[in-house]
C-alpha cells in the first residue's frame, strides 16, 4: 500500500471551509426534544442476554431511540459491576455491522468497564449482525446509507443514528451499576464519526462526559472526503451526484448538519483520535479536519504510519484505557 493522502505536516494543518447551517444548533435541539418527547412513556429495558460467557454479566438493553423506536445493545460488565458503579464505554459500530453476538465484543469490560454497544439502526448484515430495523423510508438513494434522505436534513439517515446514540446515554445514565459522571464514547470507522457527533450532542443536550476516543473516523469533511476518496461508503455520493447532476448544492447543504467537522467544534471533553495515512476508505485528511476543529482543551492523535483501514488495532485499544485511567 501506499500513503493516500497529504503530508503528514499539511494534514496537521488541514481545515475544510465546511459549510455549517445558521439553524445547526437548533436543528438538534429540536430533534433531542422530540424524541425524548417520543420515548417518554417507554423505559430502557435490561434483560439476561443468551450466552455462554460466565465471566462477565452480559445484558440485552433495548431502549427509545429516534422518534421512540426500540434500539438494541448489548450491555457487558464485570462480574461484580451490580455492586459498584463502575466507569462506561459506549461503543458505535463500522459501517454495515451490528451488534452481532452477546460476549463477542468483551475488552472493555475485562477492562473493568461497563461497556455498552449501540446496535445501528437498519444495519447488521455486512460484517456482524443486527437486531434494530429502520422503520423510516427514504427516496430514491445510491446503495448504502449516505444519500438515504440527502434531499433534507429532517430525512437523512444520520439523523435517526445519531439520535439514536444520544438517547442510548440518556439510556445508560439510569442503568445499575453505572457511574453517570463517566462516560466515554468511542468507535471505529463509521463508529468514530457516530462517537464524535454523539459526544458533542451528550454535552450540548445531556451533560459532561469523560471523553471521547473515535479512530479512523469517517463521517467527517464530507465533501473533502467525496473529492479525493478510492474507495468506501464516501463513494456512495459521487454515484448519487453523478446520476442527480443538479443536486451538489442540496447534497453538501444537507450533509453539513452530519458532518463530523461541525460536531467536533463543540466537543470540550479530552479527546484521543487515531488515523492511520495508508487508509484508503476514509482519506486521512477527513478524520484530521475533526480533530483540528475540536473545541477540547485536551486532545491527541495517535498517527500509524504504515497501516490502512484498520488502524492501529488492539494497540490503539491499550492507548485508550492508558488514556481513560489517567483521567481518573
């Protein structure tokens, strides 16, 4: 493989001109309020998952997301993690997967952790299974879920997901075991641009978190992305705009309210990003245009030279729990 983007210099200094609409504020607010409105009379539910794993408590959790539809996750926590609260991971997952099996995702909680993972709405058939339909149509769309709804910002796909992690920490917050004043979000991929939206939506609409630890993130300078991309989901708008020839304007107009570059601009918590600048599904300059837009005081980059879409795997993890326990 070969590196696929900007220098490593000029990517620590790339700052798109995203577009970000007069109402982006408002336009999430709004969106919050009404499905916490939607799910107010439905309470998160906790239920033995089927499993063979003993070593650790694993849970069902199904909770209200967007517009009140029921949202699965699996809930892992230490053996002993009902006595005790105990420090959060919530994770979002890569495009296409699921949550797939109870027990399959387990480091965080042999960490000492409760770790939760968001099912992703309409997803969980690519790479890990799923249990959480979309019940929302969409018109005309290129495969995938990045024109699903790209006419409007009240249809687009994203929406619904990223309404969906908010509502999962109002979830987590009510959970036993749990300590409410710590909670990271974190992800890959896909995962990472759902972790870096999430995080600044939780600290505009639910209150502090602990930090927020997104790699390879996607979802972020979407435009930019489009523009120089090979290969992966950021593809999926090329081939929309090349059949819809008029709609560029509508399209990046719409994106704006999903794009992780104005997300991050209102994330405070400490912040630990992975890129790696062989990654030839989310061009490094995408993640790089998040993480140098960030409002947090604290923030790191953890740069892997030499590897592709995959990052820097089980060592980034190591780096994440170094970074969570020195924040106490």
């Amino acid at each position: 493989m070969a590196r696929t983007d900007l220098p490593l210099d000029e990517l620590r200094r790339y700052r798109p001109a995203v577009r970000r609409p007069a109402d982006f504020d408002a336009f999430w607010a709004d969106t919050i309020t009404a499905a916490r409105a939607a799910g107010a009379g439905t309470a998160p539910v906790l239920a033995p998952a089927d499993t063979p794993v003993t070593g650790l408590v694993v849970e069902d959790l199904t909770f209200p997301g967007f517009a009140g539809d029921p949202v699965r996750a699996w809930v892992s926590r230490p053996l002993a993690g009902r006595d005790t609260a105990l420090p959060v991971v919530v994770e979002f997952l890569g495009y296409g997967g699921g949550r797939g099996r109870p027990g399959e995702r387990v480091h965080w909680a042999l960490a000492g952790y409760v770790h939760v993972v968001m099912d992703t709405r309409g997803q969980g058939s690519g790479w890990a299974g799923g249990d959480t339909p979309d019940p929302h149509g969409s018109g005309p769309h290129a495969s995938g879920w990045m024109t699903s709804g790209i006419g409007s910002p009240a249809d687009h796909y994203y929406r619904r997901v990223y309404t969906d992690a908010v509502r999962l920490v109002d979830a987590v917050r009510t959970l036993p075991g749990v300590d409410p004043a710590r909670i990271a979000l974190t992800g890959g991929s896909q995962g990472g641009g759902i972790a870096i939206a999430a995080a600044a939506l939780v600290e505009a609409h639910v209150g502090p978190i602990t930090a927020v630890l997104p790699d390879v993130a996607f979802l972020c300078d979407w435009e930019g992305g489009t523009d120089v991309a090979v290969g992966g989901p950021y593809l999926e708008l090329a081939t929309y705009l090349s059949v819809h020839r008029d709609a560029a304007d509508t399209v990046w107009d719409t994106a704006a309210y999903f794009d992780g570059v104005n997300h991050a601009a209102g994330i405070t918590a400490p912040a630990l990003f992975s890129v790696a600048l062989m990654d030839d599904v989310v061009p490094p300059r995408t993640t790089f245009a998040a993480f140098n837009a960030l409002g947090s005081a604290s923030r790191e980059i953890e740069v892997y030279p030499y590897n592709g879409h995959e990052g820097g795997g089980f060592r980034q993890w190591e780096r994440q729990v170094a970074f969570l326990r020195a924040l106490g």
